[in-house]
C-alpha cells in the first residue's frame, strides 16, 4: 500500500493529460450512450416487455463497464500497477467488502432477476403490499409506478427476495347501495347501459351484474363485475362507478 500511495505523488504533466483525455472520452461516451438510450425511448416509447427489460440491463452494464475501464486506464496511464492495487486490497478486505457487498448484491440479484425472468417492463406487480407498473430495471435497482397514486418506487434489486407479476387482466368489482323497494332487473338495466360504452371501447370485458350482496335494513347493496387491464382497475373502477351512478340518477333510481 505505501507503494501504491508513493507512485501516485509522482504524477508527471503527461500523465496527467493522457489520463484528462481518458476521463473526457469516457465522459463522451457515456453521453452518447445517453442520447442513443434516450433516442430508443423516444422512438418505441417505453420499452415493454424482455426485450426492453433487456435493453435497459445491458444500458445500466454498460454505464459501469465504462467507468470501470476508465477507472482502471488512469491508474495504469500514471504507473500504477493495478495487480498490485489489486493485492493491497487484501490488506482492507474487510472495509472493501462492507463498501461495495450492497452494490455487488444489486448487480447479482439483477442478473437473477433478469436470467430467470421474473418480469418485464411494462408488467404490474406487486411488491409487498406495493401494487404498480415496472417503468425501469437495470442491475441495480428497479423502478415501479404506484396504480394507487402514480408516485415512483424505487428499489435495491438485493431487497426484491419476492416480487409477484400480476394477470393482464384483473377481476374488478363494484358495488353500489340503493333502495330494497328497486327491481334487480331495473338495475341491472341501468348498470349495462352505463358499461355499455366502455366495453365498446375496449377498456373492460366479461361485464356481469352479481345482484344483490347484502342487505342492510331497507338498503341493498348491488354488485357487479368485469376484467380489465391490470395497471387501470384502479381507473376503470372509479369511472364505472361515476357512470352507473349518473345512469341511475338518470333511470330515477337513485337520488344522491
């Protein structure tokens, strides 16, 4: 070690531009990796699926294979040998290993992850009790849109142990309380025609009116249920229930 520290008080002006140079170039690089990932996002949109699972780990490796080799350039540009960094580094294992064991478990867990496919961008998961759409991965860390509330989770691949990919498509059920003295039929009426535009669309399928759940004193609760895409049963709950209760506003069947 007190070798390594001596060579690096003997920098000459050469070295010192060549190892400029070395730091300029990786810096360009880097930013021409940026604007080509950038450009790839811009022209397919989010990447979805494995390949842009894909695409996205192998721009994070890249990003640290650069900077690595740049790192590793420069040492060797002013005379440092780096097997015998590399040696010395045994006599601070125990400092090394706590500063980078955390960044050497995101990379192999992201390898893991990316290997044995546990999802993709553009997949709904679940995470705990965190439900969201993967929008980035690399071999570092993962990144998931809430459905709740489209805030950004971002997580240390070492801390993904269980991570669920959710259906395509979700069950999704609504329920709405309204007069016992109301025909069912005349419900189920208003709550069809109320889908009616949404399944044309495309938005939801497999609608059904359940009936009745519950009975609460003079109150029924009517239930009724479709499938939809995963990353929207939160939107397409609130706008089926907002449109079948103006419809049955409309029918007379509720006056709140």
């Amino acid at each position: 070690m007190p070798e390594i520290l001596n060579q690096l008080s003997q920098l000459s002006q050469s070295n010192l531009f060549a190892s400029s140079l070395v730091i300029l170039v990786a810096i360009l690089v880097l930013h021409g990796m940026d604007k080509l990932y950038s450009g790839y996002r811009t022209k397919f949109g989010l990447a979805r699926g494995e390949k842009g699972t894909a695409v996205q780990a192998a721009y994070g490796a890249f990003r640290v294979l650069i900077v690595a080799a740049a790192f590793f350039s420069v040492l060797q540009i002013n005379g440092i040998d780096v097997t015998s960094l590399l040696a010395g580094v045994g006599l601070v294992s125990a400092f090394i290993a706590l500063a980078v064991q955390d960044f050497l478990k995101d990379i192999v867990m992201g390898m893991r992850m990316l290997t044995d496919r546990f999802f993709a961008v553009g997949d709904v998961v679940q995470y705990g009790s965190f439900e969201g759409v993967v929008t980035e991965f690399d071999i570092r860390c993962t990144k998931i849109r809430a459905l709740a509330d489209g805030r950004i989770l971002t997580v240390c691949n070492r801390n993904i142990s269980e991570i669920a990919a959710l259906p395509k498509e979700v069950p999704v059920s609504v329920t709405i309380p309204l007069p016992l003295s109301v025909e069912p039929e005349q419900i189920r009426a208003s709550f069809e025609t109320a889908a009616a535009p949404y399944i044309a669309s495309g938005d939801i399928s497999g609608f059904s009116y359940a009936g009745i759940t519950e009975i609460l004193g003079t109150t029924a609760k009517h239930t009724f249920a479709f499938r939809c895409p995963a990353e929207k049963k939160n939107g397409c709950r609130a706008a089926l229930y907002a449109a079948t209760a103006a419809q049955l506003r409309n029918d007379g069947l509720l006056r709140i």
